[in-house]
C-alpha cells in the first residue's frame, strides 16, 4: 500500500495573484520526488498522462512539462544536491522531515542546474514549505540554506558540483566491481548528458531518406539519432507509423535473431513492442507475450499506428504453455533497469540491490523457459537492460553450465556495424552508457545492455 505523504495545508500561507504562477507545479514535484527515491515509484509511472498521479494529471500541459524537468533534473543531479546540502547547512537536516528535504532539493535543482531565477525558487520553495504545518516551523531554515546556495553559486558549480558522486555507494560498488573505475567514471559522466532520442524505421517506410527528413544521425547500428527538441508526435512519419521510438541498443536484441521472415518468433515480456516491431516489420510472425493488460494495449496501439500485425497474449510466462515451439524467442527479462540510467535517471534512486537479486533469480527461471518454448535448431535471445553482471552475463554463463540443450552462439562484429567493442568473453553483447563515443560527447552513447544468443540442441 502507498503511503500517504502528509501535507496539511495551511492556506494563510499560500501565494496568492503572480505569486502563485509555477507553485502548485513545483509543490507537486517535491511531492512526487518524495514517491521515487522514499518510496520506489517509478518516475515514467507517476508521469504518465493516462495513469499517472492524479495531482500531475490534473496540471495543465505546460505545467506538466515543469514537473518533468524539475524531476529529471533533480533526480539525475541528486548526488551532487546531496554533496551541496551538506556543504551549506551549518546544522543537521532535521529528522522526520521528508517534505522539507524534497523541497529543498527541488530549489536547489533550480537554483544551481535551471534557467530560473535564484530568487524566484527561493521564494516558492519556502512558500510551499510555509503552506505545510508539518514544515512551515522549518521556513525560515530553508529561506537561510536555498540563499546561501544562491550567494555561493558559481563557487559550488566549480568545485563542489564537479566532484560528487553521480549514483549511489551501492550502484557505484557494484559498476566499479564489474567493470572498473575507468568505466564507472565515464558512464558518470555520460549520466549527466541528456540524451537525445533514438528511432527504429519501419520496413515498409525504409527507403524513404529519414536521416535527411528528420536531420537525424545514422549510428553504425543502423538506428537513426535525433537531435530535434520537435515533440514525437509532431516529427514527420510519427503518424504514418513509419518509425518508433527505441534506444539503439534496445534495438540490438532482435537484430541478432538474423533473418526472420516468415519464421514463428516469441518475444517474451514484450510490452511497449519495440522489439516486437522490429520482428514484425522484417517478416516475422510474431507472438507478443506480457503479463500487464494495460501495457499490452499499449502495445496494441502502437502496432494500429505501424499498420503491423502480431498475435498478442496477455499470460505469466512461467505459467504459459503454447501448443507449439518456436523458430525463435527473444526474452528482454524484467530486470532492474539500470542500464537506462541516462534516459531514467530515477532508477538510481528507486532500486536496491536487494532488487538486483531478486530479478537475478527470476531472470534465470523466464530463460530455462525460453529454452523450454524454442523448436531444436532454433534461436533465444537473453537480453536485460541492466548495468549488473549478476542480470546478464552470470545468468548466461550459468545457464550454459547447468542446461545442455544449449549452445552459445557467439555475436560477429559484422553484426552490429563494426562495433566490436560491445562483444564481451562470452561473445555477447555487452552494452554501457559510454560506449559509442561521438563528438560532440552528448551525441554518443548507449543504453547499457546485455544480450547474449543461445542455440536449441
């Protein structure tokens, strides 16, 4: 069950007239930044149009736009708000004050990485914090720390800022563990570059010159980068189903099932269907598999829109049991997310190790029935998006010690455009958030991912 965050408000204290512009907005924010990193909401969940929190759902679209900035701007600098709030607070930050502390960061968001006036989010960060009788006994507080921020600014962006941590001690032991320091520095750095949009073409529209029309990037893997500000579904060839959005390393997995036209391929845990699309679009005939009704109609609406077709089942994969094998499975497992840091940056402050573990062991039993589910001589595809060995290459490994009706079937640089840096020991793919430098730096990057390719005996 949810907890309720206690915000009692006091409306003596609310601003009134221009005052009150962008306060309910902000006031949302630290709310919803609260449901994140105190009580593990996802951040596209809270945010969402349809389903989301009801207070931003009620927000108009431009207000709607604030609290998304705000919240990726909070959450993908939060390390280095957590290092400023420490330097400048010359007491404790009291106990038991949640509300206080998400306000604060919020401001400080503001304050030290958007273009708002200091003093405009000083004043409607205490506001909001005078208006809750739960925190207005603090306001004079955090009216003392957010102007000192504000005083102390160009000093903390050039020394402060640049030397804190961007993910959390546990994430940090576990990427540093995995893949070195070198590479834990560089996807830092990579973390706090937003990313641009990346974009998968449909067949049926492939030969129409996108990378002209949307003045997009043609990456060596075949998907098309955007560098656009335009809203999706505005760009040209949105409506006409011509292209989906997909992060080019998402779109590696089905790439590497090969040919599949008019082979009878499953994609297991399928919802939103990028990689379903993939597969429809180049001939196959797909069965869509996930256990979520609602993010199965999502996926049926973006097929409506790519004039694709496919057979969806709404089904607990463990328990699923199809009257036939399959040429091909692709399993995008759920995992912990952490690959997808830079597009996402709550899942630093949302998941645990804890959760890595668990996800670990639930990975391994939706591979033994992938394995289950493939015809002799056909394909599996293991992929998650996480940035844990434990989630990708030690499943793999294990489940070609433990289970002899597989064989691995190394990647090939050729398969991904050259870019034989993301093949690892195994002869998987082996994504991370530095990898596929360009210049200018924020061009670059992927997704980290790991996708390894298994062969039925």
């Amino acid at each position: 069950m949810t907890k309720q965050h206690s915000d009692i408000v006091d409306a003596t204290e609310m601003p009134t007239g221009k005052n009150r512009v962008g306060f309910e907005a902000r006031r949302l924010a630290a709310r919803l930044l609260g449901l994140v990193v105190d009580e593990g909401h996802s951040l596209a969940a809270l945010c969402d149009n349809a389903s989301g929190n009801a207070g931003y759902r009620a927000l108009i679209t431009k207000d709607r736009a604030m609290v998304r900035a705000i919240l990726t701007t909070c959450l993908r600098n939060r390390g280095a708000i957590l290092t400023v709030m420490k330097k400048v607070m010359d007491r404790p930050e009291p106990k038991r004050a949640r509300d206080l502390t998400h306000n604060l960061h919020v401001a400080a968001a503001q304050i030290l990485f958007m273009e708002l006036p200091d003093s405009a989010a000083v004043n409607l960060a205490v506001a909001a914090i005078a208006a809750n009788r739960n925190t207005q006994r603090f306001k004079g507080f955090a009216n003392a720390v957010l102007r000192r921020i504000g005083r102390e600014k160009e000093e903390l962006l050039k020394n402060t800022v640049p030397t804190a941590p961007v993910m959390p001690q546990w994430l940090q032991r576990q990427v540093r563990t995995d893949f070195g320091r070198e590479n834990l520095e560089a996807m830092e750095a990579m973390i706090l570059l937003e990313p641009y949009l990346d974009i998968s073409l449909n067949g049926a529209h492939s030969s129409e010159n996108w990378e002209t029309k949307l003045e997009a990037t043609k990456l060596v893997t075949g998907s098309l980068r955007l560098t656009t500000d335009t809203p999706v579904h505005k760009l040209e060839g949105y409506k006409r189903g011509a292209w989906w959005v997909q992060n080019a390393a998402a779109a590696i997995p089905a790439k590497l099932l090969g040919d599949v036209s008019g082979l009878e391929v499953a994609d297991l845990c399928a919802a939103p269907g990028g990689k379903s699309a993939q597969l429809a679009s180049n001939g196959a005939n797909v069965t869509m598999v996930d256990n979520s009704e609602t993010r199965l109609a999502r996926l049926v609406e973006n097929f409506e829109r790519l004039e694709l077709e496919g057979n969806v089942v709404c089904a607990n994969l463990l328990d699923w049991k199809p009257a036939k094998q399959f040429d091909c499975v692709l399993l995008d497992a759920p995992c912990s997310s952490t690959g997808t840091l830079r597009r996402h940056p709550d899942v630093m402050w949302s998941k645990s190790p804890e959760e890595v573990k668990k996800l670990a062991k639930l990975q391994r039993q939706m591979l033994k029935k992938a394995i289950e589910l493939t015809r002799p001589g056909g394909r599996i595809i293991f992929a998650t998006c996480s940035l844990a060995k434990a989630e990708g290459e030690d499943v793999f490994s294990q489940m070609l010690k433990d289970n002899k009706q597989v064989k691995a079937l190394p990647v090939l640089p050729q398969e991904l455009g050259g870019l034989s840096g993301i093949i690892n020991g195994q002869g998987a793919v082996r994504c991370l958030p530095n990898h596929m430098a360009l210049d200018p730096k924020r061009l670059g990057g992927l997704d980290g991912f790991f996708a390894g390719r298994l062969e039925r005996l």
